[in-house]
C-alpha cells in the first residue's frame, strides 16, 4: 500500500531489494541515462549509483549523513593504547573496548569502552561488519542477485563479535553518559557543534553563528569505510506520469529545506546550495548539535558502503539474533538468515507479475457561486500542537459546512526549515506568541472585530493572558491556548523516599524537603531537580517564587534590578540549593572567543524536572504542555506511567508563572478578513476539544474538555488558571530574553561563577551584571531593527553584527 500512496517516495529503509524485485519501484535508468540535464558526477563520490543494482536504478539521493568511530584521545592516552584507524581488525578494536570498559567495586560495568548507537544489535553493527568484511554479500553472478553469506570470514566476525557479546560488554548500564564513553559507534561526535542564530551561512556575523571545534576524532570504521545513509527519492511503478514525477524529483534534490525535513544534514550533491533560513530571508535559524567535518564526510562518502552494498546486510543482525536467541554458532546463523531472505525475494519476485497504481488525489470541490476559499497556515510550533494538520483540517471542514460564504478552507503548515512567510494566509495559528517582535503591519487589530463577536468575551480569558498579545492599546491577536511550564515529577522516586505526592501543589518549604528527601534515592552525581532549559526560565521561575525578579518583563523594556534586596536574597538561596547539589541547569551560553559552549550538566534518573522548547535534553515530559493525561502522556507510554505533572511551588510573598502562548493572527494581505476572523472565533470556542490548555476559564471547565482529556488533567488546568489568577502573580514570557537577545548572559555568568566558588561578592557581582546587561539593551535597543517584509538578508546580518558590538561593548 505504501508504493500505491505517490508518485514519489522519499526513504531509505523503504528502497530496498525486496520493493524493487516485486516491481513497486520504477527503473530510473532510461530517465537518467536519456537526460542531458543529469549527471552523476553532479553527486558526491559514487552517490549517483547509491541504489543502482540488478541492472537497475531504483532512487535519486537526496541526502547522506555516515556512520563512523568515533574517539577520546584522552581515553587512549590515560589507557596507554594507539589510537584507532581504518587499518584496525576486529580483534583490535573489542581488546581496546575491553580494556577502556570501566567497572564498579562489585564489577558490574559502569562505563562501556564501546557503545553503539542504536543498539548492539542495531542497524550499525551491519556497517561495522561489512567494513571489517571488506567485500560484497551479494552474488551478482546470478540476476536479480541474492545474498551470499557463505564466506567463513564473515561467519568468523559474527563469532567474535558474539563472544564479545557474551562476555557482558554490550549489556549497557541504564544510566551511563554517552559522550563519556572512549569509544562510540554511530552519526559522528567529533566534527562541530553550531548554534545559529541568524539567518545562515558562511557570511552570517561572528560570535551568532558558531562552530566549535569538539576534542573527540572521527575515523573511519575498521576496515576503512563508513556506513552511509542515504536518503532518496523512488518513483513508484504505478504513476500514471513518470516524466512529471522525474522532472520532480530533479528540482526536489536541489531544495536544501527538503534535506532538512527529510531529517538529514548533507546534500548528495557536490555544490549543494545553501539552506535558507527558517524564517524567511534574515529570519532566525535552529540550534545544530552534532555533524561530521566536511573533511570526515568527504573521507566517509569516499570510502562508504551505500545502500546498494547494504541490501542483503539484514541478514547480519539476523543471524546475530538467531545465534542470540537460539545458542548457534555464526555458520549455522548465516544459513538460515540465507534461507529466510531468499524466500523474501521469492515472494516478492511473485508479485512482480501483478500491476499496482498509484491512488489518484483527491478531488478539490469546486466552489459554489458566491463562495470563498480562506488559506489557514499553522506556524511557529503548530505542526507538533494538538497532534498535526488533521485536527486543523477537521476544524476547517466543520467551518465551511456552517459557514454562509466560506466554502473550503486550505489548512498548509509549512515544513521546520522551510519559509514560514505568512503573507501567503488569510489568518494563521502560531504556538509561540509572536506579538512582541511581530511586524505589525502584517497583521491586523482584532479589536473592532472582538468587540462585535458575541462568542468572544476578553473577561473569560485566565488574567493576564489578553494582556500579552496587546501592543501599543490594540490586540493583535486571539488567544487560544496557554503552554505553562511546569515541572514533572517521577512518582515512583517520591514514594521511594518517602515524598508526599504534591498533587496540590506545594510550598516552598515542602520543595526544599523534598529535595533533601530525594537527594538519598538519586545517584550520587545527580541533581533531584534538573532545569534543562538553555534560555534560564525555569530557573527565573523559580527565582521568582522565591521573591526575586531580575527581569521585570511587565515593563516594556523589560526592567533589569538585579541588587534589589529580595532579588539578591533569591538568587542566593536558590543558588546555594544549587551549590549544595539539590538543583542542576544548563549553564549560560558562552560566546566569547568565536565559539559557543553550552553546558548541559548530566542527568540521570530525574527525580523533578522542567526544560522547555525544541531543544528539551532530557527528564521525561518536562517543559510547555498540556497536564497530566494531556500530550504524550498515553497510557501506553511507560514513561508517563510514573510521571506527573505539577506546578512550581509557591511562594511565601508571591507566586510566578512563566507560559508560552498559542494564538490565531489576521493577516494584513486576507482578501476575505471578516470571513478568517469567524474561522478564528470558531476555533477558539472550541479551543476545549484540542490536546492543550485552554486560554479561557470556561473551556477549561467544559464537559467537553473532560471528555476529552480527563478529569485529572483539567484539574490540573484549573489548578494553573487559580495561581495565574491570583493578585500580585508574576508572569513571566516563554523566553526571559525574548525582549532582548543575550541579555541574560551577564546574569547567568555570576550565577555559574557563584556556584564554582570564585565569586567573594555576590553583591558586587550581580551589581556589575546590571550595569553591563542595563548598557547591552540601550545600545540594542538604539539599533533599527528591520522589517522582515522590507528587509533582505544583508540588513538581518548587518543587525545581528550591530548586536554583537553592542554586546563586546557592554563587556568592555
């Protein structure tokens, strides 16, 4: 069914021997051999030919990311052992993995000296493998070719490798830090970590785009390749336009935003173009963790087994797990993974007599007289809300029926990488709350049309949340849905130590029991309470519950007051908890010098956390969401069987709340804006029957919304709409530095200096800090941002330059 869904697919596990024999794939060699305007030597290495066998080419790559070794030399040189090289056998690398392997007093293994990604037995230990194997498993003496696993040498790996095996050094520990063990198998460590921020590219100014330059190595595999995953576009043999779908295919591999949704990191091409930005020209772009050097990429392809080579490598992790499973040596394992393979292709060569179609689209009703077509985009976080474009679609649909002019509604979600213009939609939904650096020429008030719309009633809204999508005495837009950060609690934790369960809520002396409590049942290194938020809110939250405020963001600009008594008292309270070893976060990142460093500190088996946005690093279903019950808390999810969620304690002065907000936006260039605004005020009265938070304190308490997602979980609502409520609450933004880009730096740099025992003063410190965060944000503040509808790339990098000189100056 999947080859009958288009004309094109994108894949790689998916474009395989067995499709390909059972004539589901379209043979692109008459395309590619007929058309001038395709040339192999367009791809890098030998890529053009990645999924060429059997006389056949069955995919055009798209991407290719390597599987590689990677190493820590300081692991080899503290062991006294050469360092690891193509020219390694087997035998050389399992004796440097055991002798690296780290154990306890007891002797169970604390730290392996080799670690695979994806498993011991995973797809790797093929690459692995055929690289040591050094030859083809293939018998092309034979068309369509089978496999041919009948050499001793390949059985002599798998028989060494399982000794290994059973030795107990891939029985991994369950909480071991990855990035500490010598040696590691997988997508490369060692290359760069960058952390980008503006709109890309080698021209993007120093110190906002970084790359960092890691003290691990990537070699290759032993035996001198590298495993390559390909990812490739097939045509399906039952398309009805095999020329269209190749000129598609042709234009897709030269689209950059089309590798980053395929969820890979390098163009097959040899002069890929460059990405854009995520936000348009100048827009923002994501963090980058991880990545090969264009040198180790350039080695791996070079030297690389592709998908062609790896076709009937399934059966090594057959045979691995038969010889597991069944106590049978590597000879008897190989015969069998033979057999059971060529009865695959034999099924499939069957089918190969059978036709199939690809399933035609569906038809686009047309418009009736007088009708409209509204295009509704879903931006900024929208595709991961309320479970994807389904929900968006149902609601569009249930729109139309009922509405008098509107007659379709086009719901397009533009792809992560992608440009998310939002000129092109009549209104959009955004997760994140975009006012505050939103162009508000591209949006219109919403207030003449509030105040007519009966089923929109701003006093309904939890206090407080109306107010942030207000600018300049107008509404921009429509609140729907609130994201509190909140902290996740791992039950079965608290009731080994004996902590009451904080179903309604706790105090702040209640917290810090806790945490003294659950200091006995974490490991030893480990924090009970780990922020893992890059951006310091939790951090802040908490800072504020403890009576401090250090960014006041009721003020525009933000108001920076970090000597004021009750601050100064906070943070160091909250600070001491962190010297004390009861709370981690991930410290300030560091600019300075051209490089970044972002140091996430370790996590274990989490006690309490909380972290927020795409790049969450851990502890279970921490950050912006839904209650318990809500979001990826599934019954079938043993990990949200233990875990619950809960607000932050609450404090003896005053209590804070930081949240995120997803609201609905008119745009300026809507050919039909009343007609969007009622598809908005539809969602919003049903803003109950979707997997989040409701902005408004009557659909939190709908029996629809029980329905939908529990009774606990809209207690759990009700609990955050009652301290949101409360006088005097502060509420803080998703992002404390969202007013002004790195203002937080020179606070969470005394704060990391406070806690390593080199701060004296804390007063003078924080004093410092303020002075050089309070010129920081004068000086940005005096900078004329520009407009992304008006503005090209060279301005947005010209900015962020004048951003960054505001930033050395304040230092200075």
């Amino acid at each position: 069914e999947y080859f009958r869904m288009a004309d094109l697919l994108l894949g790689k596990e998916t474009i395989t021997a067995e499709p390909a024999r059972a004539g589901y794939l379209l043979n692109l060699m008459p395309l590619t051999s007929s058309d001038p305007d395709y040339s192999a030597a367009n791809f890098r290495g030998d890529l053009a030919n990645a999924f060429s066998w059997d006389f056949g080419q069955w995919a055009i790559p798209l991407s290719v990311d390597a599987t590689v070794l990677t190493y820590l030399p300081e692991a080899f040189d503290a062991a006294g052992l050469t360092y690891p090289d193509a020219s390694w056998t087997l035998d050389d690398l399992l004796f440097a993995a055991r002798q690296l392997a780290q154990f306890d007093s007891s002797g169970s293994m604390t730290l392996p000296g080799l670690w695979i990604q994806g498993g011991a037995n995973g797809t790797l230990i093929q690459s692995l493998v055929m690289s040591l194997y050094g030859q083809s498993i293939a018998d092309d003496m034979v068309s369509p070719s089978v496999p041919d696993y009948s050499d001793p040498a390949l059985a002599a790996l798998l028989d060494t490798w399982a000794t290994y095996e059973e030795e107990g050094y891939t029985s991994y520990p369950s909480d071991f830090d990855t990035n500490l063990v010598p040696m590691r198998i997988g997508s490369g460590f060692g290359g760069r970590v960058a952390f980008v921020t503006t709109g890309g590219g080698d021209d993007a100014p120093p110190g906002l785009q970084q790359v960092e330059e890691s003290n691990e190595i990537d070699v290759l595999l032993p035996g001198g390749h590298a495993g390559l995953s390909v990812n490739g576009y097939a045509i399906s043999s039952g398309t009805s336009n095999p020329q269209a779908a190749w000129e598609l295919v042709k234009f897709l591999i030269q689209q950059p935003n089309v590798i980053q949704l395929s969820g890979a990191t390098n163009s097959a091409l040899v002069n890929a173009p460059t990405q854009d930005s995520i936000g348009g020209n100048g827009g923002a772009r994501i963090f980058g963790f991880g990545g090969l050097s264009d040198e180790m990429l350039e080695a791996a392809v070079a030297g690389g087994l592709m998908p062609a080579d790896m076709r009937f490598a399934r059966g090594i992790t057959t045979a691995l797990d038969t010889m597991s499973s069944d106590s049978v040596d590597a000879r008897t394992a190989l015969d069998e993974a033979a057999v059971a393979f060529n009865e695959r292709l034999a099924v499939a060569d069957a089918r190969a007599a059978t036709p199939i179609a690809v399933n035609p689209p569906e038809v686009v009703q047309e418009l009736a007289p007088g009708e409209v077509e509204l295009t509704f985009g879903v931006v900024a976080g929208g595709r991961f809300a309320f479970g994807g474009d389904d929900v968006w679609e149902t609601l569009g649909n249930e729109f139309a029926a009922l509405d008098a002019e509107v007659g379709r509604v086009n719901v397009e979600l533009p792809s992560l990488g992608s440009d998310n213009s939002t000129e092109n939609f009549d209104c959009y939904y955004s997760g994140t709350n975009l006012v505050p650096s939103l162009d508000l020429d591209t949006v219109l008030s919403l207030d003449p049309l509030i105040f007519s719309d009966p089923a929109i009633d701003p006093n309904d809204y939890i206090p407080g949340v109306f107010e942030q999508v207000q600018l300049n005495g107008q509404t921009w837009a429509l609140p729907i849905q609130i994201s509190p950060l909140v902290l996740t609690i791992n039950t079965a934790l608290f009731n080994e130590a004996g902590v009451p369960i904080p179903t309604d809520g706790w105090s702040v002396s209640e917290f810090e029991d806790a945490l003294r409590q659950l200091r006995n049942v974490v490991d030893t290194d480990e924090a009970p309470l780990q922020f893992n938020d890059i951006n310091s809110t939790a951090l802040m939250n908490l800072i504020a519950v403890y009576g401090g405020l250090p960014f006041d963001m009721r003020t525009d600009p933000a108001t920076v007051n970090f000597t004021d008594s009750a601050t100064m008292a906070a943070i160091q309270q909250v600070l001491d908890l962190v010297k004390d070893g009861y709370i981690s976060y991930a410290s300030a990142i560091d600019t300075s010098g051209g490089n970044i460093s972002i140091n996430i500190r370790p996590q274990g088996d989490t006690a309490i956390s909380a972290g927020q946005g795409v790049l969450n690093f851990g502890g279970g279903r921490a950050g912006f969401g839904g209650g318990p019950g809500g979001g990826n808390a599934g019954a079938g999810n043993a990990a949200a069987a233990i875990n619950l969620t809960v607000p932050f304690p609450t404090g003896t002065s005053r209590n804070a709340v930081a949240f995120d907000l997803g609201a609905l936006y008119l745009s300026s260039t809507s050919q039909h804006p009343e007609a969007c605004y009622r598809f908005m005020s539809y969602i919003a009265s049903a803003a109950d029957t979707l997997d989040s938070m409701p902005a408004r304190m009557s659909l939190i308490n709908s029996d629809r919304l029980r329905s939908a997602q529990g009774d606990t979980t809209a207690d759990f609502y009700n609990t955050m709409a009652t301290i949101m409520s409360q006088s005097g609450v502060i509420l803080l933004p998703a992002d404390v530095s969202i007013s002004s880009l790195n203002m937080t730096n020179w606070l969470l740099d005394v704060f990391d200096r406070y806690i390593a025992d080199e701060v004296v003063d804390l007063a003078t410190e924080l004093q410092i800090a303020q002075q050089k965060t309070q010129d920081y944000m004068v000086c940005v503040a005096n900078l004329e941002e520009p407009v992304r509808s008006q503005t090209g790339a060279e301005a947005f990098q010209q900015y962020f330059q004048d951003v960054q000189a505001c930033q050395m100056a304040a230092d200075a």
